[in-house]
C-alpha cells in the first residue's frame, strides 16, 4: 500500500537495488547474483515470475554503464529468460528498461525488466478490477527460481 499510495517511508533515501545489491537489504528475492549484476524477483511484480537484472553499481541510466555492465546485462537477461521458460513455461516475454520518472522508472538505478507472459494471462485484471493475480506468493516464487539459476552455474 506504501508504494501505491506514494507514501514517503525511512528507507526512501536508500536505494533499494543498491541495498540488495550490498546484502544490507532483505535477500529473499534475489534469485541470481554475478560480479557484475545480479537477478531479483520485483517486489511489486506485473505477472509471476517477473524478474530484473541489475548492476551491483549504482548506476543512473543506460548511458553510465560501461561497457561490459551493459553485456552482463544483456547476459542476466538470457539467464533469466532461459530459466522462466524452463520452470514456468511462459508463451512470451516482454523485456525493457523504463529511464526516467517520466517513463515510470521508480528507481534511479537503471535495471532491465524480464516479464514471462502467457496467452490469456491476466494482465487486464489491474485495469479491469483495480487488482493484480499472482498465483504463487513472491517467496516461493524465488526459492523455485534460485534453484533453476543455481543449475545453470555462475552469472
């Protein structure tokens, strides 16, 4: 409710992705984590199963990666398509970076989203019902997740 209602909180000064990034930060949700970047579950995700590749260093926007940030990037993503289509069977994905508040970025740590999408889904339901459907909880979700990215190997 926090984060729909736009409420100013006490860890609003933090950045979040930075605080998992560092380990300061609850680490239930991180489910894959390289030198460079790293996998979380989304806190207040669009379908189940939606992840985010992140630089562990803090980084503003896609023009202040270096290079071989933004490769890790791209790689954590492949991983992390790799694995939603193995442990949760999606018929698509949609992947993208939202740069800016103006583009709905709610955080000034660029990270690249990985949505799965099935035919059918019900992404309709927040603009139907007011409500999002998630049929596992996000903790589950991500113990089911760490395990296929442990099974791959090393980011």
């Amino acid at each position: 409710m926090a984060y729909v209602s736009g409420a100013p909180s006490a860890t609003d000064d933090v950045c979040f992705l930075c605080a998992a990034a560092s380990g300061t930060a609850d680490q239930s949700l991180v489910v894959d984590r390289g030198k460079l970047v790293y996998i979380l579950m989304n806190r207040f995700p669009y379908t189940s199963g939606h992840l985010m590749a992140v630089p562990v260093r803090h980084t503003p926007g896609v023009l202040a990666l270096t290079p071989d940030e933004g490769a890790a990037i791209f790689v954590a993503t492949q991983r992390a398509i790799r694995v939603l289509t193995d442990a949760m069977h999606p018929d698509g994905f949609n992947i993208g970076i939202n740069q800016g508040s103006a583009a709905g970025a709610s955080a000034e740590h660029v990270h690249q989203h990985v949505v799965p999408r099935w035919a059918g889904d019900t992404n309709f339901m927040p603009v139907l019902g007011d409500v999002k459907v998630l049929p596992q909880d996000l903790e589950s979700t991500a113990a089911n997740l760490r395990e296929a990215f442990a099974r791959l190997g090393p980011l």
